[in-house]
C-alpha cells in the first residue's frame, strides 16, 4: 500500500474506468456482462458500490498518516488541513444525526442509503491531493474525462437511434432518458471543458476538433433532457461572471453572445414541449394535477418546520405530511432520499447537517476561485474555472435531483477539489520559501543594530 501511495498519478484512469465501466444501469439497456450485473446488484441491494470501496480504499492510509502525525507532501499545509476538517465535519454531523436517530427508532439500513455518500467527497479530495504534483497532471485528467464523456455520448447516440428509435418518452416508466442524472451532470461538464479550451487554448485545426466533440457531447446531453444539468450550467456561466469579467476580450463576446442566443432558441423551441422542458421549472399549468415534486417538497419544507434545529435523524422515510402518489414499489429509495438532498439534509440532519454541508460547498466553490485569482497561468484559470462550474452544478443537483443517491456523482468534484487544494498548497509553499528567502538573517539584523 505504501508503494501505491507513493505515486497516485495514475488516478485519473481509475476515474476514467468507474465512468465507463460503471455507468447507466438501472433501467437502461447496457450489455449483459457479469461485470455489470455486479455493480447492478450492488446498486439494488444497498451495498457499496465499487467507486465507495475504492475510495476508502485510497483515502484510509492517506489520512491515517495524517492522524499520526505524518506530514509529507504538503499535508502539512494550511489548506489542506482546512479540506481535511470540512470533510470530517461533514461525516461527523452526519454520524451523530444517524445515531440519534437509530435511537429514537429509525432503520440502520435506511439510514445507510441516507448517508452513504457523505465521507466519498473528503476521500476523493485526498486521494486527488496525494496524486496531484502540478497543472500538467490536472489538465491531464480534465482531457481524459472528457475522452471518458465523449465515449458515453456516442453510447448514449447509439441507444437513442436504435432502442429508443430516435424518439425518447414511448417506453416504460422508468425508460424516458438514454442517460442517467449523473449521466447528464457529466455531459454538462464535459462541454464547458471543450468550450473553454476553445475559446481560450486552441487555435487553427484543433478548433474544429473541438466543435466536433462539443456537438458530439451537446447532442445526447439535450435529447436527455434533464432539466437540472442545463439550469446548472447556465448558473454556472452567469456565476463566474464574478470572477471572469476582466478577462473576456471582444472575441469572447462573440462567443458569450452566439451562446446565449442559441440556448434562448433551445427554450423557445422547447416551451411548449410535453414532458420535461425548462418550461416545467419555472410555469404550472394550472389544469394539471399537483406535480409530484411539489408535494414532495412540501412534505419536507413540514419536517424542516418540525425538526429545523436538531433534525429527526437518519434511518426514517421522509414523512408525507400530504399523500404522495405511490411510486415506491419499484422504487423504495424514493422514500429515503427524494429529489431535494438540501432539505433531506435540514429535516433529518438538523441545522448542523445544513450548515457543514453548506460550509462542504463553500469550501470546494472558495478554493477555485481562489485558484483562479492566485495564477495568471491559462491553464490554471481554466481548469479553475471547470472546477468552479462543476461545484455549481453539483450544488444544482443537491437542490433538484438526489445527488445524495449517486456515488458517481461525488468522484468529480472531489478529485477536482484535492487537485485546486494541491496547487494552492504548492503555491503556499512557495511563498514561504520565497519570505524566508527575502527576510534579513538574525545575525544581519544584529548588525544592523549594534553597528
């Protein structure tokens, strides 16, 4: 294990792996592989899924070392040390919250889905932390999960022109997307990467490379429809806009300008679309029957005012205050963590689990912009900016659509944190060399004194 540890740069394959080979299982049609059914069962019967074994795989001996007071490779650093409590708080706030509430009565293996993926983000970021040695390595993985994206995509093309025959929403419940949430969350990512290295790194021949894989991404990513990904990202280009203005030239205008034009194509196109449109977010027709989310928010906003400071604890089902439909038969989970993690989070974790959740996403969205703001390198400001704009959508997911649910959806953002983490830490370390060098020496200042 020591040896292993010794050089984690081979990482970024790993995260390459679990996107492709663990990918859209449940409902969608993937080849029939017993490596699949695995991670299909795994899924089914609550177990951990083998990105959650490997990453506490990785992370244990890391953070062990730690505790004992090893302090190599920059772990030594303020920033890191800084991660390493967000993270924690964020596992022990959830710990009390599932003790408290097995002893008033709740189940442990509901409680278990509830909180399952609350340690991966520390155990990725550490993991990140230990293989990161400089920018080179992270933009290395920024190409390689979009290599990883770019293969999901033509599947996912493949899928909707041959079993869904070019035409989504015909099939079975559970059947209306070729892509998982996470799938989405993915795609989203993968063409602001493309996009910025566009814009901002490539020229000549390459751009067209580049606008083929964008197209190539942006295809299934629309057809999926996944109305959380698309709000994510546009809240993610209007939120670095904080940050990013001093850098945008006349020809970035362009760009910003073509792009918002054709995403107000998309929605006007789409507005009177049936199903899930952008529309849906934002207008109900009142004709229609409640929205299930609706009632389903209600019933959490209830427990939120129920249990606001303490939180009822992990292992129960949420409570529905009004009746839901009944859509858990097939589909139990549904009951222990539906669609709005963030106020999961509140009624059944109380205001503790709220607030280190939220200091979790402060802290990951603060460290990119800081990266951002501490290099005039162009490779660091875009991967600082990708960083940025995947906490933003991430933070989207927890809102609308069960991220507490993926482990896939955790490995991104955690490895994307433990990369900026390193780099600030390097760049911390530098600093001091650099006082230390430019300070007068004792005797000189005695010298200078006495003389």
């Amino acid at each position: 294990m020591k040896r292993i540890h010794a050089n984690l740069r081979w990482i970024r394959f790993l995260v390459f792996f679990l996107l492709i080979i663990e990918g859209d299982y449940s409902g969608y049609p993937v080849p029939t592989t017993p490596i699949f059914a695995f991670f299909y069962a795994q899924i089914i019967s609550g177990m951990p899924c083998i990105n959650e074994l490997i990453a506490f795989a990785l992370a244990a001996p890391i953070l062990f070392k730690f505790a004992t007071g090893g302090t190599s490779d920059y772990t030594d650093s303020k920033i890191f040390k800084a991660m390493v409590i967000v993270g924690l708080s964020v596992i022990v706030a959830s710990v009390t919250s599932t003790v408290y509430g097995l002893l008033t009565g709740g189940v442990f293996r509901i409680a278990a889905w509830q909180v399952r993926s609350f340690p991966l983000f520390l155990c990725w970021s550490v993991v990140a932390f230990r293989a990161c040695s400089n920018i080179t390595e992270c933009s290395k993985f920024l190409n390689l999960f979009v290599t990883g994206v770019l293969i999901k995509s033509v599947y996912n093309i493949i899928i909707l022109h041959t079993y869904y025959n070019g035409s989504l929403g015909g099939k079975e419940a559970g059947e209306e997307y070729i892509s998982s949430h996470i799938g989405s969350f993915y795609m989203g990512i993968g063409v602001l990467i493309l996009v910025a290295k566009l814009l901002f790194q490539c020229r000549g021949i390459q751009r067209l490379w580049l606008t083929a894989g964008i197209l190539l991404i942006a295809y299934p990513w629309v057809a999926n429809d996944r109305r959380v990904s698309f709000i994510g990202v546009a809240f993610a280009l209007i939120f670095s806009m904080s940050f990013l203005y001093r850098f945008v030239s006349k020809k970035h205008i362009k760009f910003i300008i073509i792009g918002v034009l054709a995403g107000a194509i998309f929605v006007g196109a789409t507005w009177n679309n049936e199903g899930h449109s952008v529309r849906s977010l934002f207008v109900k027709d009142p004709t229609e029957a409640i929205d299930y989310r609706d009632i389903e928010n209600y019933n959490l906003y209830r427990a939120v005012a129920d249990f606001a400071v303490i939180g009822r604890g992990y292992g129960y089902p949420f409570h529905q205050y009004m009746q839901l439909a009944d859509i858990f038969s097939n589909r139990e989970a549904l009951a222990w963590i539906p669609h709005n993690n963030i106020l999961l989070i509140w009624a059944f974790g109380g205001a503790a689990g709220l607030a280190t959740f939220g200091l979790m996403m402060m802290f990951g969205i603060t460290v990119m912009v800081r990266l951002f703001r501490s290099s005039s390198a162009l490779e660091v400001r875009v991967f600082s900016f990708i960083g940025f704009a995947t906490m933003v959508q991430w933070t989207m997911y927890f809102w609308a659509d069960m991220a507490l649910a993926w482990g896939q959806a955790f490995i991104v953002p955690g490895v994307l944190t433990g990369f900026a983490v390193k780099l600030l830490a390097i760049d911390e370390r530098k600093k001091i060399i650099r006082s230390k060098a430019l300070a007068p020496s004792s005797t000189l200042n005695r010298m200078l004194v006495h003389g």
